[in-house]
C-alpha cells in the first residue's frame, strides 16, 4: 500500500511540476516511479496504502497550425539565406575649403578707388538764330523720325525731333512772289449765270504767262498764280486775298517790318485781316465784325515763323471704315456729310502745324476724313455753270452747321486733274477749280470766304491709276483741317 501512495503521490508532484504530460511520455514517468518505489520498499517495511482513487487527468489535443502560420512558416524556410553581411554606405566627405581672408591693407597706403560710370556721348545740335534747344528732363512725344547731317566732331545726333525737322527743311525755302494787286470784282470768272458770257479757258492764260529763274528755282507767274518748280517739286501758290476781295467794299494794304497785312471789308461789314510773310506764307487771318469783336481763325506764329514747309511724315494708320474716311457726296446723305466734317483726325495730332504745311504735305491732309464732291467742268475750264452749283447744297449746309458751332473752323477745297496735258496746266486748272466751288459756296449759299481756303494739286494724285482720261481723277474735295492748325479743336 505504501508503494501505491508513494507512486501516486509521484504521479502527482509531476503532474503539478511539469504539467499534464504528453501520453507518449506517461509510461516513463510511472516506470520511474515504480524504480524510486522499490528503493525505498527495500529499506522499509512494505506498507500497503488503502485503495485510492487516481484523478483523471485530461490533455487537450495538440493545437493545429492555421493556414497562415503554415504559408508563414514555408515562406520563412524558402528565405533561409546565408546571412550576408551587412555592409554600411558611407557618403563621401565634402572637401574642407579653407578661406583665406585677404591681407589688411594699410590704409595710409592705398589709394581710395571710386567708380565712375562710362561717359555718354554728347550730343550736339546746330544753333539757330531762329531757334535755342534747351534741355529738357520731360519725355518729348512721339516725333517723325529724322535723320540729321553729322556734325564736326562727326557724332550723329539721336533727338530726332519735329522742331529739328522744320530747321532741316528751312534750306527748302518759298522764292519770294510779288503779289498782284488786289481789287474788289465780281464772280463772273468762277460762275457762269444764266449760261451767258464766254466761260475763260486755260488757253486764255497760258498767253501770258512769263517765266522767270530765282536761285534753283524757276517760276512760271500767271496772274495771281505762281508755279514752282523746286528740285523734284512742282507746285503752285495763289493769295487768297484775291478771293475774299470778290464783292468787297474796300481793300487795304500796308507793309509791317517783313510782312504784308491786308484788310478786306466785304459787302456785309465784316472785316477780314490777313497777315502774310515776304514769301506769301499764311501768319495770321483775323475776322472782325461790325461790332469790333475779333475771331482769330489761323495763327501760325506759335508753330514757328523759320518753320519749314515740307515735312517727313509717314501715311496714317486709318482704321475707321473707308466710306466713313472718304465719302462721296452724290451717294451720301446731308446728315452723313455733316458727320463726316465733324470727324476727329484718324490718328492723334501732337503738335500744330501750319497752313502751309497743311497745304504742301500729302500724310498731314490724309489725317482728316475727306468729301469727294460731283462737280464737271468743261475741258480747259474752271466756271461752273448753274446746274453744278446747285450739287453744292447739302455740302454748303453742312459746313454753315460747323462753322455755327465752332466760329474757327476751317475747310480745306482741294481740286485735281486727270493726267491728260502739262503737269503746269493742270496745276493752274485744278486750282482755279478749287477756288470756283468756294466762290460757289459764298457767293450762292452764304458760306463764310474766311473759314475756306483752296489748293489745286493737278495730276499728283489720281484717284484712278492711269495715264488716260479719267472722269474719276478730274474731281474736288473738301475737308476739315481745324484739328491740324488748333490743338483746341477736336
């Protein structure tokens, strides 16, 4: 009995120390046992223990490796390596640089440097007795560019300015033309009425005319009218007077210093002062009325009395539409034509000019909107006859409405030819043409003589590019020119 309790007491020392033992394993431990059982049986007396109960003891099943343990565990036998040594990156080291400050340098001993900006180069302008240029620190604006003669030094100038251009242009200058005598007459020679009395032709004036040599200059005199030919230039020049002295009541002329002053009084009271240079140049026109009062309608002096007479100018950008920059009258409505004398100029005017250079420079003219009116002539004739004066109308309406609204406007009537005969005889034709239609305008619709002024241009633009006859080409315009004499017009 002994031996039982001393094995089983055994049993469960195990069982406590080690846990429930595996089943394989249990017929061991109980062998083990019954060894240490007789070992002590042989020292003692055999005692036999009463029957015990012997607990039960149960094992749980060994635990089964999930699917994810057993692909885990496959993976980590696929991965036996032999290890590999781990080798370490080291970055490479960046170069020590050593600065070296410079010496200390003595400052009794080195001399103080100062930096100077390169000089700029001098420009310098011809002097005039005319003109004095002064500096100025303001932008100028925007002038034609124009190209100045070197100097001594041999330093081309880069201020290119429009005052600069008038003194490159003052060696082209007018010859001096001995004006005519002015005397009041009548309208007989621009209108024919009632389609009575001989029409005068071009070949009644070219009897007289006489040609004379003044420098380079040759001039071919007709009456009131003298043609230059300059250089490569032709043109012809007329006195205005002439005009404003058809029905006048008086006509005085006097010489101040160089220049002429004439006062016309016309049939109506009103005064009309015109101050001229030596070479015929437009100064001043002046309207005074029955009351004294005074509209000052051109003054050039603020443009410059040396000023020149051709310009370098390039042709307009126009970027209204064409039938709104040259409208032609027979198609046109009243309403239209007035629209298009109160047009501002097609690009921006920076300065004013003179009439002369009105008169004389092609690109300044372009800059205003212009009229193409539907006046015929006979061949070799400037007199309109009674039918032609009556197209006039809804042009002279429209420019008595400007004139209303601003008493200093003033319309430019152009006249040209077609490219049949002389370049002489169609400039003395096409300007005798020019001044008909303004005789029209005052002497059949009211229309100021003052605030117009003509110029004939011959065959020098054709509207039509040919050689030949051309209905086209034998035409006259008219335009407002206000905004390129007055900076205050629009």
């Amino acid at each position: 009995m002994t031996k039982t309790l001393l094995l089983a007491s055994t049993a469960i020392v195990a069982w406590t120390t080690f846990g429930p033992a595996p089943a394989e394993e249990r017929p061991l431990i109980m062998a083990q046992a019954a060894i240490g059982g007789q070992q002590q049986d042989n020292s003692k007396k055999p005692v036999t223990p009463p029957p015990t109960k012997q607990p039960t003891v149960t094992t749980p099943p060994p635990k089964q490796p999930t699917v994810q343990q057993q692909q885990l565990h496959i993976q980590q036998q696929g991965q036996s390596q032999p290890k590999v040594e781990e080798r370490k990156v080291i970055p490479p080291t960046k170069p020590t640089v050593t600065v070296t400050p410079p010496p200390k340098l003595d400052q009794n001993k080195v001399e103080e440097r100062k930096i100077i900006p390169p000089k700029q180069p001098t420009v310098t302008l011809p002097k005039t007795d005319e003109h004095k240029v002064e500096e100025h620190k303001t932008t100028l604006p925007k002038q034609p560019t124009v190209t100045l003669p070197k100097t001594d030094k041999g330093t081309l100038p880069t201020v290119t300015t429009q005052q600069q251009q008038l003194q490159k242009n003052k060696n082209v200058t007018l010859p001096t033309i001995t004006a005519a005598p002015i005397k009041p007459h009548n309208a007989n020679e621009f209108i024919r009425k009632n389609n009575t009395g001989p029409a005068p032709t071009l070949t009644e004036i070219k009897k007289h005319r006489t040609e004379t040599k003044q420098g380079n200059n040759v001039l071919i005199h007709e009456g009131d009218r003298t043609i230059v030919k300059q250089d490569n230039r032709v043109f012809i020049r007329h006195d205005e007077n002439q005009r404003f002295a058809i029905g006048a009541r008086h006509v005085d002329t006097k010489n101040v210093g160089d220049r002429r002053e004439t006062t016309i009084e016309q049939k109506n009271g009103v005064r009309i002062i015109t101050t001229t240079d030596r070479n015929g140049r437009i100064l001043r026109r002046v309207r005074r009325d029955r009351n004294g009062h005074e509209t000052v309608l051109i003054e050039s002096f603020a443009a410059g009395l040396a000023a020149g007479l051709f310009l370098s100018l390039a042709p307009p950008v126009v970027h209204i539409p064409r039938d709104r920059y040259i409208v032609e009258a027979w198609r046109a409505s009243p309403e239209q034509i007035y629209d298009t004398f109160e047009e501002p100029p097609v690009e921006e005017i920076d300065q004013p000019y003179t009439v002369d250079q009105v008169l004389y420079n092609a690109p300044l003219r372009d800059r205003m909107p212009r009229v193409d009116l539907d006046v015929n002539f006979d061949t070799g004739s400037w007199q309109l006859t009674p039918d032609q004066v009556d197209t006039l109308a809804a042009i002279a309406d429209a420019i008595k409405r400007a004139i209303d609204r601003n008493p200093r406007e003033i319309f430019l009537i152009e006249g040209f030819t077609d490219a049949v005969g002389s370049e002489e005889d169609n400039l003395s034709l096409s300007d005798r043409r020019a001044e008909a239609v303004a005789v029209a305008l005052t002497e059949q619709f009211g229309v100021p003589p003052e605030n117009l002024v003509t110029q004939g241009y011959g065959e020098q633009f054709l509207k039509v590019p040919t050689q030949g006859p051309e209905r086209s080409n034998r035409r006259v315009a008219i335009q407002r020119i206000t905004p390129l004499i007055d900076q205050g017009a629009r």
